[in-house]
C-alpha cells in the first residue's frame, strides 16, 4: 500500500527531482529547529532559568505563534519527505518511536502553553509546571533523538 | 593553509574522541543530537529576534527586550551546536574538508551569518526601541533569515556532494 504512493506522479516528480526534495529538507530543518528551540525557551523560562525578568505569560504569548507555524511546516515538510520513501518509512519501527515522540512532546508544549498564563498568575511558579517543562524539554531532546537513530541503525533519511 | 587544515583534521581524525564517534554505532546519532539540539535553540532564538525586528508576528514584546531575554542562551545555544559540530568533524574532518558543500557552509556561509548575527543582536538594542522597528531594522532581520537558509542548504547539500 505505501510503496503505490511512493508513484503517485506528484511524489515521483517531488522525489526524483534534486532541487525539490532538497528544498523540502531545509524546510523541514528550518522550521523544526525554529519549532523546538521556540518551545524551549518558554520551558527554559517556566523552569526559571532564562528570561527571568520576563513574565511568563508576555513570553509565552510572545513566542508561541511564530513556534506553531513552524511546527505546521515542519509537519507538511516531513510528511512530504516521508511520501517519497513510504514504503521504507512506514514499516520502520525507529520512525515509529520518532512519531510517539512527536505526539508524546506536542501533548507537553500544549499543557506548558496552556499553563503559562495561569502560571504567570500565582507569585511563584508551581514545582509540578517546572517539572512539566523540563519534561516537555526532554521529549524534544528525545525526539531529536529518535530522528537521528534512524539514519545510523536503519540507513534510512 | 589547506595542507594545514588537512594535518589538522588527522590529527582530529587520530584523537579519542574523533575515533570514538566514527566508529562507535551510538555516538555518532549522540553527536548529531548535541548538534541539532544546539542549533534548535540558536536557530530558533535567532529567528525570533528576526522576526520581530521584522515587524512578522505577535508585539507583546519590543525587539528590545526579546533580544535581552534571549541573549544568553542564544549563546548558549551556539556553543552547543559549536561542540556538537566540532565532534562530528573530528569523526571524519578529512572527507569534510573536500566537500564542496561543506566548504560553502563553513568556509563561507556561517561566517557571514554569524557576523551579520552579531551585528544585528547588538543593533537590536536601537533599532528595538519601539513596538514598530525601522525600515533598516526590517531589511538587517530578513537578510540574516535569508543567511541561515543559506546555511542550512549548504549544510542540507553536503551528502550529496
């Protein structure tokens, strides 16, 4: 079933033609760096050790937006580079751990933005939301992680 | 100069840790995480910067104080990166060091980007002082965006090279 979408025309097109699919890589690097490292400087923040001066809530509120965008393009960019091999990548139990990764760290950065504004509220921030930003911080480090693991033990990417 | 560059790589090539992560299977995919773990959080506290010099996005914040709050560890980030790169090219510097690629990248690329970077963080101060930002502001934010893209397809490029 993946390896026929592998030849639908389009995805032929895209994954036969060097500009294209490099185009697609530096997007997909592009915006996942500006994604993740987004996300991190809020967690940085909620665990008090970046921009303390700074309200958790204006930074928050500050930084999200531009994260989220990154994230929608980092998906749309990765899910194109995954057309073009899905027959290989689909039955990769490596790239399967990469998209629990993904799913597990979204989970995170939604409740660490849902609570930046009720954090930013109380005098100090609670210990339960530090540990859940470092949390979310580590899942984006694993999902790093994961993404490189594939390249080295499935000679995949 | 070349040939001490390539002595120089060897040397790297020779050391333990340069032997470590080329012939270690965990290392290696170690190595890259420091690496892109570091240019997550260079790269995105850079592109905040940009883009709010920009005018692109929420105004909560003046380019001012984004720049202050992000200062440090937008350097932290960048040493990070810096001692992943390093790593990675002491695993196998010598084949790095004639890939065409690789030569735009580091040879040419990151050096403009990062003074340009420099430039602009330090400008940030000025031109941020208010919520709009000047003309000089916008066109310095989108040029150092531009740079880094020019950067990472460099970087994207070297394999295939």
């Amino acid at each position: 079933m993946w390896e026929a979408v592998e030849h639908w025309q389009w995805v032929e097109t895209f994954s036969s033609t060097g500009w294209m699919y490099a185009s697609v890589s530096v997007i997909h690097y592009l915006t996942m760096f500006w994604f993740i490292g987004s996300v991190a400087v809020v967690d940085l923040r909620v665990m008090g050790v970046a921009a303390r001066k700074r309200n958790v809530a204006e930074l928050a509120a500050q930084v999200f937006p531009w994260a989220w965008t990154g994230m929608v393009l980092a998906l749309l960019s990765g899910f194109m580079m995954f057309l073009a091999s899905a027959g290989d990548w689909a039955p990769d139990p490596v790239f399967h751990v990469k998209l629990l990764m993904i799913t597990l760290s979204l989970v995170a950065t939604l409740i660490v933005q849902w609570g930046a504004p009720r954090w930013a509220l109380s005098a100090e921030i609670p210990a339960w939301a530090k540990v859940m930003a470092l949390v979310c911080l580590l899942l984006w480090i694993g999902t790093i992680l994961a993404a490189s693991e594939i390249p080295a033990m499935e000679g995949l990417g | 100069m070349f040939e001490l560059l390539v002595s120089f790589a060897k040397w790297l090539e020779g050391t333990p840790w340069g032997i470590g992560v080329r012939t270690s299977l965990w290392a290696y995919p170690f190595t890259q995480l420091i690496h892109f773990t570091g240019l997550s959080i260079w790269i995105g506290t850079n592109l905040a910067l940009d883009l709010r010099l920009l005018g692109w996005g929420k105004h909560r914040e003046t380019a001012a104080q984004l720049r202050d709050d992000l200062f440090a560890w937008n350097w932290i980030g960048f040493c990070v990166a810096v001692l992943g790169g390093f790593l990675l090219f002491s695993s196998t510097g010598s084949t790095f060091l004639v890939n065409v690629a690789f030569r735009w990248k580091l040879g040419v690329f990151v050096p403009l980007a990062l003074t340009w970077h420099i430039v602009v963080q330090s400008k940030a101060r000025t031109w941020g002082q208010t919520s709009d930002t000047p003309m000089i502001a916008k066109l310095s934010g989108l040029a150092e965006i531009l740079l880094w893209i020019c950067v990472i397809t460099a970087a994207v490029e070297i394999p295939n090279y």
